[in-house]
C-alpha cells in the first residue's frame, strides 16, 4: 500500500474527514463559482446545511452539459495565479469540458495515481511504461506523475509507434504497463508479427483504463503478457486516472475515499441507491480546488460492492467493473444491449479477436444491427464454407447470448479504427435521420 | 507433386481486389493461375505464382489476410469430355474435391485443372492409379 494512512483509515474516521472535507468544498465553490451558488440557491440549499457527509444527498448534481455550459473557465474556483495545469475532455460533440488544477490537485491526482500504481505491486523499483496519450488527454500525464510520486522510472512513450513500444519495453526490462486495454492487445498482436514473445519479459502488472472492458478481455490479456491486469478508473472531470483502482484481488475498484466520494443514484429518478445496487455513479471530488465537483453524474453504470470488507486492507470501498454508459447503452429493437455484451461473446469464441464494430441502422421502421468482426490468419481459410460456418457461429452465439439477430460480417484486418485513445466500438447510423441514438 | 496456392481474404468492396494485385505486382511476382470464390459478403481470392514465399510476404507485408493451401494440377486432354473424365474417375475413388478452376495451357496445348481436395494424399494415390498425371509443382509455378 502506497499510504497506508489514508487507504486503510478506519470507516467512521473516514466519514468523518469526508463530512470535514464536504462542508470546505461546498464553501469554496459557492464562494467562488457564480454557477455553483445559482445552483444552491436555486435548489434551497446553503453551505451551512451541509454538516456531514450525509448532508451530501441535499445538494443537487452536476451534468456534463452544464460543465460544457460553463466553457471555458466557468467552473474555475481558483484565480489563475493559483492553476498549474489544464486538461479537457475528448468532446465528441461541441465543445471539450475543460478543468483547471491548483497545485494541490495535482499533488492529490499524483498521490492517487501513486496509489493505484502500488495496488498492482508496483514500488519504485519499477519501470513504467506509460502508453496512454499525452496532451490534454489526462490518462498520460496522470500515470506519468504517479509513477514518479512512487519512485518509479516513467517512461513516457505515449500511444502509438507500437513496434518502439515493444522494443524499449524488451531492451528496458519494463515491469509495469499503462494503456487502454485495446492498446494492450494491439500491443500483443504487433509483437507477435515482429516475433517478439511478450512471455519472457518481466511485466508484473498493467494498469488498463479509458475505455469499457470485460474479464474475458481480462483474461485474454493475462493471456498474452505475462502480467496481472488491473482496471484503472478516471476521468477528467473528477481528477483523471487514479479516482479508482483495482487491487491484487482482481474483485472491484477500490475508491480513493479521501479525496473523491462514490455514490449510485438510479439514472432515472435520482434517487441514491444503497450499496449492492447496480446504478448511475457519482463522484464528488472533496478536495478539489480548480474546479470544485459536486455530485457530477458520471453516466457510468456500476454498483459500489457491499461483500465486506477487502483481504488486501484497504476501506475504501469498491466499485464493480463498469458494465456500460448510461449514453452507450444501445436500444436495439427495444432490447438494451451493451457493446461489452457483444465483446464478451466474441472473445468467447476460439481464434475471434476482440476487434469489432458495431453499426445501428433504420430501415423503414426496423432497427437493424450489424457487427463487423476482423478476420485473423488463423481463422481464415480457403474455403468458403468454413468462413461461412464461423460467421454463422458467431451470428447464433449473438443470438442466444444477447436475444438479437445480427447481421455478422466478415472485414479485413486492420480495417476496424485502433484505439490509440479511445477505440470506438458503435457506430448509430440512425441519429443521422433525427431518430433517438447515441454514439461512444 | 502438391502445388502450394495463396488465398487472400477480400472484403466485398470496390477496389479491393485492385489493392491486393497491386500487393502481388509490387512484390515483382507473376501469377500462373487464379480464381475468385465470392459470397455477398465477402470473397477469397485464389492465386498460383511464380515465387510464393515472396508474394506471401509481400501480400503480409501489406496488411492482407493470406493462407497456404496444397493442391494438385491435372493436366487433362483439351477436347470435349475431358474434364468429365477425370471427375467420374476421381468420383469412382470416393474423392471429394472442395473445389477446382481450370486453365488452358498454351505450352502444352492442354488444360489444366487445379483441385482441391479434402484429402491431397489419398487423392494422390487414386489420381496415379487411375493414370492422370499430376504436374509437378515446379513446372506448375514455372508455366
């Protein structure tokens, strides 16, 4: 454990700060953020109320809408003189959501980041191999300086230039990785064409986050290099990578407590669910000085494990593995399907690589779904049948597993967009024609 | 004796089968033979060469999908009946061809069939005992 202190704190010593912690951010943003004290006072809420932490379901939430509303320094608590750092998110539509970091956030995100590093064993013997993007993208720099927190050499490769990625971490001896979890497996697949065999270099763990994925990827990972694969959780609005991090058990997320506070609300109606439930995740950033957040909806689907206590020490509790976005969930012909149901069923399949699109489409008054799945050397054959038999297994595996029919169809390799961020998994053709759709 | 075949993946799009000739013309080698095989959603692409590790590798090089495969060429009298010939003989030995594609020859005035069976061995063996000669692979790649 990198502190001890502050990840193994008893619960009620732990409420306690967090109440502490609660009642100074509400303070500092209604104080400094006209859109934060509009909101209180909108919603009937002063700072005063706010005595403890479960004083916290009286203040309402922040949406990504109004974060981008706030465009470009709304949200800023802290006067200029006070922000070291910048980062935005990838806005997809409009413009990015843009967070601003005192120094004390960054010192916080590199404490956190420190921390999820040592929860996959790493110590500053390591060598981290940090192959998310760097720019304004938080995933680079937030390793970056974890692992320099933790003593750790940072190797700052950033995504891309894949084959120098397999040489340095071989000629290195690099023992922790860092990237999204479709990088790793591109990864594997490059080193298997230049012959490389990832098996016999000393990766002990990989820290994968950014993007949804599943354990058969897991296990399809662990499978390829010979590390402990961790999921990683973050994203820029809360802090960047490091809000949460799996430990050793491979069971759950454990949740930086002290600094960011988890709670589930059903998307619906709001209202906070007890632990075991699966819902929306919030997070509240309580030591946050930039850009002070208060239960900011995070559209990711989880549930906060309620199974006692972690083997491993830590308290704070833990979220499960995400299984999907409120905005990525695909209503298909009424059926809701998740793109890591559909990525669970391919990996399921022996010699299918788990890179896949999937495309929504109307015709007439039918949504129709079609999932384009890369063919590799050693499923492809000759003979037509045997294509045709793996696309037709494919197709009915899709069919029991998720209670669709699927247009499966067979793509080049390589043709699908790779990940060097963010792989895109959905492709919703029907919003083009103004009908309800959502793309990630 | 056993003809070593590339076969190329191909997405049912324009230019794709533009793009893996051009692969095969960059690697500097010639085909012998070809057959396209197409379903409506995709299609494989069959080709005998000249130099087939240096197609493969080139064809690989360029990110193409590329398999081996053996098979056999028969050389058979190019005249009516000469194909149906063959087949009733190899259908006699309970061979099972998964699938063929035939050429004429100008060198030898004949035609050529390439077969691809699910057994190669025992198709050898039948296609000698019933008298068909089988062209080697090297005069194959060289024709």
């Amino acid at each position: 454990m990198f502190n001890p202190q502050d990840e193994a704190r008893p619960i009620p010593e732990l409420r306690n700060l967090q109440g502490e912690r609660l009642r100074a951010l509400v303070a500092r943003a209604y104080a400094n953020v006209p859109f934060y004290r509009a909101k209180l006072e909108a919603h009937g809420v002063a700072p005063e109320d706010i005595r403890g932490i479960d004083d916290i379901v009286k203040l309402p939430f922040t949406v990504k809408g109004e974060f981008r509303e706030q465009y470009p320094f709304g949200m800023f608590a802290a006067p200029m003189a006070e922000i070291v750092r910048i980062h935005a998110s990838s806005g997809t539509t409009g413009k990015p959501t843009v967070v601003g970091y005192t120094k004390a956030d960054i010192d916080n995100w590199a404490e956190c980041a420190a921390r999820s590093l040592a929860c996959g064993g790493a110590t500053a013997e390591d060598i981290v191999q940090i192959a998310y993007g760097y720019g304004l993208f938080t995933g680079g720099l937030g390793m970056h300086y974890g692992a320099e927190r933790l003593g750790a050499a940072a190797l700052p490769m950033s995504a891309g230039n894949t084959e120098k990625q397999i040489m340095l971490m071989q000629d290195f001896g690099v023992t922790v990785l860092c990237c999204t979890p479709s990088y790793a497996l591109q990864i594997a697949e490059v080193a298997e064409q230049m012959g490389v065999d990832l098996k016999k270099l000393p990766l002990k763990c990989g820290l994968f986050g950014a993007e949804p994925w599943t354990e058969a990827m897991r296990r399809h990972i662990e499978d390829l290099l010979p590390l402990k694969a961790l999921d990683i959780y973050g994203l820029s609005e809360v802090a960047g990578p490091g809000v949460a991090n799996e430990c050793l058990e491979q069971h759950g997320l454990h949740v930086f407590e002290d600094h960011f506070y988890p709670e589930i609300i059903d998307p619906e109606t709001g209202e906070p669910l007890p632990d075991g439930e699966e819902g929306e995740l919030v997070f509240t950033g309580l030591t946050k000085e930039g850009v002070p957040l208060i239960r900011y909806r995070t559209r990711d689907l989880t549930m906060i494990y309620a199974d006692g206590p972690c083997p491993c020490g830590r308290t704070g509790r833990r979220i499960a593995r995400l299984t999907g976005r409120t905005d990525d969930m695909l209503i298909v012909r009424g059926i809701n399907i998740f793109p890591s149901q559909v990525e669970d069923v391919l990996v399921s399949i022996e010699g299918v690589k788990p890179q896949y699109l999937i495309v929504v489409d109307r015709q007439g008054n039918l949504d129709t779904m079609e999932i384009k799945v890369e063919i590799s050397e050693e499923l492809f054959s000759d003979e037509v049948k045997k294509l045709e038999g793996l696309r037709d297994k494919i197709q009915h595996q899709i069919r029991v597993m998720l209670n669709i029919s699927a247009k499966i169809t067979l793509v080049e390799p390589k043709t699908i967009e790779r990940s060097l961020g963010k792989a895109k998994r959905v492709q919703d053709l029907r919003k083009l024609t103004g009908q309800k759709g959502v793309e990630s | 004796m056993k003809v070593r075949q590339i076969s190329i993946f191909l997405e049912n799009r324009s230019g794709r089968l533009a793009g893996v000739l051009r692969a095969v013309a960059n690697s500097g080698v010639n085909i012998r033979a070809l057959s396209l095989a197409d379903t409506s959603d995709f299609g494989i692409l069959r080709l005998i060469v000249d130099d087939v590790d240096r197609c493969v590798n080139g064809l690989r090089d360029t990110g193409h999908t590329v398999s081996l495969t053996e098979v056999l060429a028969v050389e058979i009298p190019d005249q009516p009946g000469g194909l149906a010939g063959v087949l009733e003989k190899l259908s006699a030995a309970n061979l099972n061809v998964e699938y063929m594609y035939a050429f004429v020859c100008r060198a030898t005035e004949k035609a050529m069939v390439v077969f691809r069976f699910e057994a190669i061995d025992e198709a050898i063996v039948a296609l000698q005992k019933a008298g068909i000669s089988i062209v080697p692979a090297e005069k194959v790649y060289t024709l």
